[in-house]
C-alpha cells in the first residue's frame, strides 16, 4: 500500500478517529440500503490480504511443501478476505473465476478491485466492453463475491466526476461496489465532492476507508453503506498497529448495533510477512470487544512445534 505510506513511524501522530461527518453514520445509510440489497441478519467481519504468492509464508500459513498452485485454497481457508488485485491489471475470463471461487470454503469473500481500463485508462468513458466482461467475472464468483471496489488514480479530483457519476447510476444494483478516494479535495467539503458522497449513499454505495500514516484525510469515517471496506496500511508490529485495530474492533462493537452488515479488512504489510500476525491480532480484538468471531489464520508452524511437545 504506497498510499500514504512513510518510511517510518512519526512520533506524536493523532491516529484517533475523527469525528464521523453529520448525516454519513451508520444509522444514517442502513435504513437506505435495505430495500436496494435485502435484510442482513448477521453480521460478519473479515479480514485478509492482498495476494496469496506470498513465499515467505511457507511452513506457516501455507504447508511447507505444497506446491504453488494449491497455495489459493489454503489462503481462503487461513484467511476470511481478499483484495483481489489480479483483477485490476486484467479482465479474466468468468472460467478462471469460478477456478478461484471454488478453491475457496464456504464463507470466503473476494473484493475485486476494478479493472484499471476503466479507472484509470478510460476513466469511466465508452466503458460498456469492459464493464459487461468484468461483471461476467464477478458473477461468476457466485456466493463467494464480496463487495468489489473502484480504487480512483490519485490525480482524480471531483471536478472530474461526471462520468464516474453516470457510471455508476448505470452499475447493477445487486452487485455492491465502494469507491476509494484518494485526491485531497474529496475530503474537503468542496461542492462537486459533496454531490458525489451524497450520491453514493443514495445508491447504497461505499466509500473505502484507507487507514494510512501519510494521508490521514483518507481516514474519512464515512459511511455511505452499511457495509465497510477498510484499507489498513500497517508498519510490521510497531505499537500503533495494534491501537488501531483496537480502535476498529471498537468501532464494530458499535456498528452492529446500528446496521452494519459486512466488514473487511485489507491488510497491506510490508512484503505481507506480517500481515497473518496483523489478522490475527485483529481477530483477538475483535472477540474481545465486540463478541464477534473473525476468521484469522493458524500458524502452521507453532501448531507443529506444539504437536512435537504434546
């Protein structure tokens, strides 16, 4: 995650969460999305990475002599999300998909990021292609689709947002998007940046919340749906990753009470060699305050080295 990251740690950062923005609570878009996307009468939370061809995970999270190709299927049963990268520098086709989807277990998730041709290339022009090929994906994932999201480039403003705007009025309903924002104005309460928050809450449309060092803006706290897609950008154990995932567990005891359905976790560590420590202390945090369970992953090794002294 290069967005917003610093080399190192800056002592006296205020990583406490702002104040949620009136009219963008949970509360607030529960009551919206309920005759878009149904009743949800559980709520779940997960949490995961943003790649499975992580090497450094063997004889860990993945067997230590299991080849490369069933390294999918033991993610998905370490592991409760994915940022599903892959699908931003490609369209796959629907039969590579459904490959994916069923390596993975029952209750597995999929966020798909959306294709950079539409993003980034053709910013949400002359998209019909594109889109009609990566929705084909995406259904093909069946039950194991989460909510997929637009990453928006850097260098895009709200002044540009018209065409983001009628694309997205033309997205299928049935298949929940959230958009990540990331250029400074969309935070400061400009005009344009106000109409388009105000429209994807009225879609039942999500905003990703990217919980970075550098860009602590993009710790926007609003809530435009009532799932919830977190980008979490940790620093490989340092004390302020774990008062953050304190301050999420937090933040999901109260949500759940309030119309939360869904939340993901995203992790982003350096070379990703922390991130199973990071799910897992999330997981704790998670139980501990809000009673909830999290799939989280078992370290492989320990579990043998205990088996060893039994």
């Amino acid at each position: 995650m290069k967005f917003g990251k610093l080399d190192t740690v800056p002592s006296g950062l205020d990583w406490q969460h702002p104040t949620p923005v009136q009219g963008y609570g949970m509360t607030d878009v529960a009551r919206v999305t309920t005759d878009i996307q149904g009743v949800h009468e559980r709520v779940t939370v997960k949490a995961g990475g943003t790649m499975w061809t992580i090497r450094d995970w063997r004889g860990t999270v993945y067997p230590e002599k299991d080849p490369q190709r069933t390294w999918p299927g033991h993610y998905g049963r370490q592991f409760g999300t994915l940022e599903f990268n892959a699908t931003h520098y490609r369209i796959h086709p629907a039969d590579r998909m459904a490959e994916w989807a069923a390596a993975m277990p029952e209750g597995f998730r999929f966020c798909p990021k959306f294709p950079q041709i539409i993003t980034h290339f053709r910013r949400f022009n002359d998209c019909n292609g594109p889109t009609d090929d990566f929705i084909d994906g995406l259904l093909a994932l069946g039950d194991k689709l989460g909510p997929a999201f637009i990453q928006l480039p850097p260098h895009f403003a709200p002044k540009h947002a018209a065409a983001m705007a009628t694309y997205l009025e033309k997205w299928p309903r049935e298949l929940r998007v959230a958009v990540e924002f990331r250029h400074p104005e969309w935070f400061e309460g400009g005009t344009q940046a106000e109409e388009m928050w105000a429209r994807l809450r009225d879609l039942g449309m999500g905003a990703v919340i990217s919980d970075t060092a550098g860009r602590r803006d993009a710790l926007h706290m609003r809530v435009t749906a009532p799932f919830v897609l977190v980008r979490f950008g940790g620093y490989e154990g340092h004390a302020s990753d774990e008062a953050r995932l304190a301050q999420w567990a937090q933040r999901i005891a109260a949500w759940k009470d309030q119309g939360l359905t869904e939340f993901h976790l995203l992790v982003h560590q350096p070379d990703s060699i922390h991130t199973p420590d990071t799910c897992r202390q999330f997981a704790r945090l998670v139980k501990e305050h809000a009673g909830l369970d999290v799939q989280a992953p078992t370290d492989l090794g320990a579990a043998t080295q205990g088996d060893l002294f039994s």
